[in-house]
C-alpha cells in the first residue's frame, strides 16, 4: 500500500468513528521516525480505544499491520504506528496537555473532519 493510500485510510476511519479535530502533520522534514503524524480526539476513553483498534484492524485487513500500538488498555491517549503514519487519538485534556501539534511545529496538511476538501488540495 502507497503511503498516500495508507493516510487516506486512516483519514476514512478517524472520519467514519467521528473522531474530533483531526490533523494531519507532515514530519518528514524533522524525524525519520514517521513520514505523517495524524492526531485526533476521543470523546471517551472507549471511544479512543475503539478508534484506535478499529485503525489498526483496518490496516491489518489492508495488508498493512501496525509495527505496535501503545495505550490501548488506559484510553487516555492511544496510538497506532503504521510506519509512515503514527496516529495519535487523545482524550481533549491529554491533548491539550502534550500539544504535540506545537511540538512538532511542521505545517498542518489537514484540519478538521471534511476529507474532501484535504483530497482536493493534496490532489
């Protein structure tokens, strides 16, 4: 799976389990860690442990298993390494906490939870 494909199937899957305040950061220019941070919001600590399980069931079932997932069993803040894409999912007070968007201070691609204005302008 291009890293492309595999973004946008995050993006479908933070969209369709209603996660809030999506953002997209591109990290290639400051880690080799990850090419794409994703950080998005909970509204709950299952709600955070479902949208991180059902991210990493759908890369799974893509052919892209997680490399590892971390926090799953607290729900405060859970995330998913897919390689090129390690995504975030917090609760708002642990995400207000960390700012990890400030910490990595690299440009927004996406914002908010409309996918298609994001596909348009990547296009």
């Amino acid at each position: 799976m291009q890293l492309d494909q595999l973004r946008q199937l995050v993006l479908d899957t933070l969209d369709m389990m209603k996660a809030r305040d999506v953002q997209v950061i591109d990290v290639r220019g400051s880690t080799v860690i990850t090419d794409y941070m994703i950080i998005a919001s909970g509204t709950s600590d299952r709600h955070v442990k479902a949208i991180a399980e059902t991210i990493a069931f759908r890369a799974k079932d893509a052919g892209e298993p997680p490399l590892g997932t971390e926090g799953l069993a607290e729900g405060e803040w859970a995330l998913v390494d897919l390689n090129g894409v390690v995504v975030h999912v917090m609760l708002p007070k642990v995400r207000d906490f960390y700012n990890l968007e400030r910490l990595w201070s690299a440009p927004t691609l996406h914002s908010g939870a409309r996918l298609e204005a994001f596909s348009a302008s990547a296009g």
